[in-house]
C-alpha cells in the first residue's frame, strides 16, 4: 500500500497542532507526517514528532547527522522510545550558519551505522538527491548508505515524472518516498534552480495549477510503482494545495 505523507515544518507547536488538525480533518488521504529539523526554531524535530503521533502513528523526525557525535549516546534515543517513534531520516546536514553551534565530522553513513547499533528495531531511511552529482556517483552513494544499512529513503523533490522513471529503476525494489514541492513563484525557481540545481522540464509553470497537476501525476507514478510519496509544500498554502492534489 502506498503510503501518503506531508512535510511540516515545527514552527511552533501551536502552528504545528493547527495544521496537524487541518489535514487530519480536511485530508483521510494522508497517513503520516515527517518534519524537518531546523536550527532557526527552538522545536526539534524530534519532539515535534511528539505532537504527531498524537494524530498518526507513522511520524518521522529528519535528524542531522552533523549535530551529533559517533561517541555520545543517541540524544534523541530515550525520546524516540518513549513515543514509539519507530522511523527516522538522516541527513548530512548543512553548517549552521552561527559556527558558535557545535557540529561533528558526522557523515550520514555514520549516523546510520550507529542507529542500527544502538536503535536496532528503528527504521532508518536515507536521502537521495538527483540533483546532487553524477547518476554514477549518487548511485554509488545509494549503495554505500544500504551496504550501512538503511532501509529505505527519501527523495529530494522530483519535478519531471521521466526522471523519476530513471530512478526507479536504480531502486530495484527499495522502500522509497517519492518527494513532490510546489514551486510557485519565480523567486522560488531562481531558489531551486541555484540553491539544489533542479533542472526544470521545458513545460514547467510556476503555478499552483501546474504543480498540483504533477503532484497528481507523481501519485499515480508511485502507486503503479508501489512506492510512497510525501508532500512538501513550502510557502504555499496547505489546504489549497492538498485540496488540488487529492481532488478526484
């Protein structure tokens, strides 16, 4: 079964909650929830999951690996356990941008070695980025994460479903969440374009009609592929978007 998630950002747990209640009323769809970690706000993602699993059981904290040290226990493992919090993604990390934070030479492919260790029943998932490099080399760096022992991953956002086709074929079979973000307005193609080096297809609009037509598209793909798929929509609207999204 495919299986549906939206990513939110923790602003707050107030803003969180209202938006947790909007799409468990407004959106059945959905079945999950994952939620980045971001230094500029004081909630982790970790204990925003928290706040989730009061409405899904499938809540899923993005943790930086760069945050942690491959010496000290897990700082999230007595949260994790306590809120049957069973699934993770580890990234890399970007530097914070204030270097008085402390960070560690902490590689994503460490962080997953070390919760298959300490957290062995904890699914860990892990990230592919198209845009990142070389097909060659991403998927190099695919296998090393599995060889790690990851067991399943998720995408950057795809914008074109025959890239995507591309992908899946490399995959063979793995556990993945397929990633799909409105890109609304001419500012944010300039973003994606510079900041992730996302090339656009030629017919791409930077339109909400546009993106909620692919993000159908991207959902049909997954499901014909038994994959899942997570929804991220940055600076658009929640409910205008899913309400496109999952119109029948």
């Amino acid at each position: 079964m495919t299986r549906i998630a939206v990513e939110l950002v923790p602003r707050s747990e107030e803003a969180l909650i209202s938006e947790l209640e909007l799409i468990k009323k407004e959106f059945p769809e959905v079945n999950g929830i994952n939620v980045p970690d971001l230094l500029r706000f004081d909630l982790r993602s970790w204990d925003a999951c928290t706040v989730v699993k009061r409405y899904y059981p499938t809540a899923i904290p993005h943790l930086r690996a760069i945050d942690i040290s491959t010496q000290d226990p897990l700082p999230m493992m007595e949260t994790l356990q306590q809120n049957e919090i069973t699934e993770v993604l580890v990234l890399t990390g970007d530097p914070p941008q204030s270097m008085t934070r402390k960070v560690y030479p902490t590689t994503s492919i460490d962080m997953i070695r070390k919760f298959k260790k300490e957290l062995p029943h904890i699914k860990v998932y892990a990230a592919i980025d198209p845009y990142r490099d070389s097909l060659r080399k991403e998927y190099d760096y695919i296998r090393r994460k599995i060889d790690a022992g990851a067991d399943g991953f998720f995408t950057q956002p795809f914008f074109d479903l025959r890239y995507m086709e591309i992908f899946a074929e490399l995959f063979g079979g793995l556990e993945v969440f397929w990633g799909v973000s409105p890109v609304t307005s001419e500012k944010s193609v300039s973003y994606w374009e510079t900041k992730n080096h996302v090339v656009f297809p030629a017919d791409f609009e930077p339109t909400l009609a546009w993106n909620s037509d692919f993000a159908r598209k991207a959902l049909a793909f997954a499901r014909e592929t038994k994959g899942h798929i997570y929804f991220m929509p940055i600076r658009t609207d929640l409910k205008d978007y899913l309400s496109q999204v999952f119109a029948s």
